[in-house]
C-alpha cells in the first residue's frame, strides 16, 4: 500500500511490505516510496519486524545505497504500522519519506554513559554545534527556528529516555520529543536501531528538524476521567496520601461506590491516575493531565501508589482505560487537532496550522488487538481522520510525546508526529 501527498513545501510518501524476503521486501517499498515522491529525499524512517532484524546491518546499507540519503533513522518492533495496516504477527516492513524544503535535518547519534559524576548523554552537544554554524551561516533565513521538533527512538534496556526528556527541558524548554522505544526484544541486545547505513543494539537515534517543516504532536493516552478533581494535601515521592483534606483511599472509595459496575470492573482491573501539568490553568480537559499507573494502595494509611513523583498542591483526577475510551480519546484529539484547537505541544514559533501531509504513529504495544476488537486500529483511525496522508510507525515499549508543553515516556499510548505542509 503506498500514498503520497505533495504540496509546495513538504512532500512525503510512504510503503509497507510483509514479504519474508527481505531482499524482495526491500526492493518492493523503495520502488513504491520513490516513485511517489517525486523529489529528494531529505528523511527517512524505517520499521522493521524482528523477522528482518538478524539483517538490518545490511537493510541500512541497502536503503542509503538506494534512496541516495544517509539521513536515515529507523528501528526494530514488535508490530509494524503502514498506511491503515498494523502487522501484528509475520514480517514487515514499512518506510517513510520525507522532502522538507527550508528544514535542517540535523541526524543525532545519542548514547548514555556512566561517570564518576553521573549519567552524561553524548551526542546533544555535537547538535546544539551542529544547529549554532547553521544559523550563522544563514542569518535571517527560515531556517532560523520557524519551527523545531525532535523525532527520537530508543533502545529500552540501555537508554534512559525519562533521563534525556528532563535534560532536555533544561537545556531548551519548549521543543517537542515525539517518538518510541524499539519494542519485541526481551533482553538487552535483541533490538536494533539504524542510523544511516550503521545498525547499533543499545542507545538512541534521532533527528532534529529546525526551519519551514512544521511538526505537531497529538499524544492520546486513553483514558477517561471518573469523579471530581482532587488537590493533593500530603504526598512523599510517588505516595498520594491525602487528596483535599482525606486520606486518598477513602476519595477514591467515594467514587468507585458511586460507579456503574460496568466501571468498577475497569477500576479493579487497572486505575490510573492523571497528574495536570500546568497549574495555573482555570480549567482541566482533555490532554491537560499527564496519566500514570496506580500501582497498590495501602488501607492501613490510606496512601495510593502511582508510577510517578506526586507533589503536594498538584491537581490530580483518577482515570480509567478501556477500549472505548482508548477510541474516543484518539478520536477527539485527532479531530481538535483539525479544527485546531488542541492545547499547545510546546512548537517554538506557533504559525496557522497546516494541511496534514504525513504521520508517524507511535502506539503502544498494549494496543492493537490486545486492546480493541478488531485490527488496524490506530492506523485506521488516524487516516480517517487525517486523510489518505502517507503514514508508518510501529508499536513501541514506551511512547514518547508533549503532554501540557512538556515531553513524556507514556504506556497505553498512542502518539502521533504529524506533518504538515
């Protein structure tokens, strides 16, 4: 299956293959994906099922040889995304294209490494160099930040992603991370990574993309809100301990006796509790609050553990996850992204949204027929809602993307870079 959309800026195409042979899996989407686009070739992502990934060494070479670029990133997963397809079992493979006239992509190889002193990320300074000489070369240009975005896949057992997203916000608050960790490998070492014509089995790859393109994010974390918002009124770490004068197990125990038994199972099954990132809003909705596991609770004191530090005066609302939800929360945010109302992804410079020409879909591998019904689910629900637009991805251990402006590691989620042109 191959689309392409071409405008007078950004141009992109895209091709899946679920041959067996690689060679033949090869040939097929470079062919397709080329003759659709019609232009050079400024990015290239690739996703490959772990069926191709003793070969990957060799599928790097192969794509720079024949799409003329060494800008290429691209990883291993447990399922692969390609236009409305989402090849849960069986080999895949699926490539994205990009023409990005006026953007600087910049390619990042990124490691983390242990010191005396801590952890230190290589890689970033050679960017931040990489992105200074070209604004200086080109002072005055649409190159100078119209726009910047970070597209960045991982390698779960050896890349703190949460580590790098924290030193990102320090360094430059406001850039939107999109993207996944590789996904289907249960050790470190079985998952792989490209960059360029190189494959590595640990760290990180990326690309950062400053100038015309314009990358938005929708991150749809699927989930409900169920009872009143609370404000935390004592915490210690990842422990809620009161919720608004309470201890939080007795708020909780409110809600959940006031619940149909339909949501009561959902809540035994799996609570969640979304944390609001930006406390200084007057109102809460949808893609405001940032949704963690629940992890246990203990009566004895009346604490609920979270997946994640909670502070006192945070504003915090309890969440469930079921299919329904998932569809209705990716629905919604996908249709407020075209009328352009979702709330902002942290994009440098904000300029008038776009026609959507292409998507990279990040979900998590705790979706697709694990989660809904039937197949292709997010795959399908994006090109409905999106368009025809060329569009790969793969599920992913881990999904990054902006949530409230800042950038998260997220589960149960679906997050999609979209480009416009």
């Amino acid at each position: 299956m191959i689309v392409s959309v071409t405008t007078s800026q950004a141009r992109c195409s895209a091709a899946l293959s679920n041959r067996d042979d690689l060679g033949a899996a090869l040939a097929e989407v470079c062919r397709e994906a080329l003759d659709q686009l019609s232009a050079p070739v400024d990015l290239a992502v690739v996703f490959a099922s772990h069926h191709h990934g003793p070969r990957f060494g060799r599928l790097a070479e192969s794509l720079c040889s024949n799409l003329g670029t060494e800008t290429l990133i691209g990883c291993t997963g447990e399922s692969i995304i390609g236009g409305d397809r989402e090849i849960e079992e069986g080999p895949a493979l699926s490539l994205w294209l990009a023409n990005l006239p006026g953007t600087r992509v910049t390619p990042l190889r990124l490691k983390f490494e242990r010191t005396p002193d801590g952890g230190v990320f290589t890689g970033l300074m050679e960017a931040a160099r990489t992105a200074e000489l070209g604004a200086q070369k080109e002072p005055g240009s649409a190159l100078r930040a119209a726009s910047s975005a970070l597209l960045l896949l991982g390698e779960p057992f050896s890349f703190p992603a949460d580590a790098l997203l924290e030193r990102l916000q320090e360094d430059e608050p406001g850039l939107p991370v999109i993207g996944g960790m590789a996904s289907g490998a249960h050790e470190p070492g079985a998952n792989r990574l490209m960059f360029g014509p190189q494959e590595f089995a640990s760290g990180a790859v990326a690309v950062r993309l400053d100038g015309a393109a314009l990358v938005r994010s929708v991150v749809s974390q699927g989930c409900r809100p169920v009872g009143p918002p609370f404000v935390v009124t004592k915490a210690e770490r990842n422990l809620i301990l009161g919720l608004g004068g309470k201890p939080a197990l007795e708020q909780f125990r409110q809600i959940y006796h006031e619940m149909p038994t339909s949501e009561q199972a959902l809540a035994q099954r799996g609570l969640h509790v979304g944390l609001v990132i930006n406390e200084y809003q007057e109102d809460f909705s949808r893609g405001d609050f940032l949704v963690r596991n629940v992890v246990g609770a203990d009566p004895e004191n009346g604490a609920i553990g979270i997946g994640d530090y909670v502070r006192v005066g945070q504003t915090v609302r309890f969440h469930l996850r079921d299919a329904r939800s998932a569809d209705e929360d990716l629905r919604e945010l996908l249709a407020a992204y075209l009328r352009g109302t979702l709330p902002p992804d942290g994009t440098s410079q904000p300029r008038p949204q776009g026609a959507a020409v292409g998507a990279l879909v990040f979900t998590c591998n705790g979706r697709g027929t694990r989660l809904f019904d039937k197949p292709d689910h997010d795959a399908k629900c994006v090109r409905e809602l999106l368009g025809e637009i060329p569009t790969a991805g793969f599920f992913a251990q881990g999904e990054i993307g902006p949530i409230g402006g800042r950038n998260f590691v997220h589960g149960f989620t679906a997050s999609v870079a979209v480009f416009e042109g």
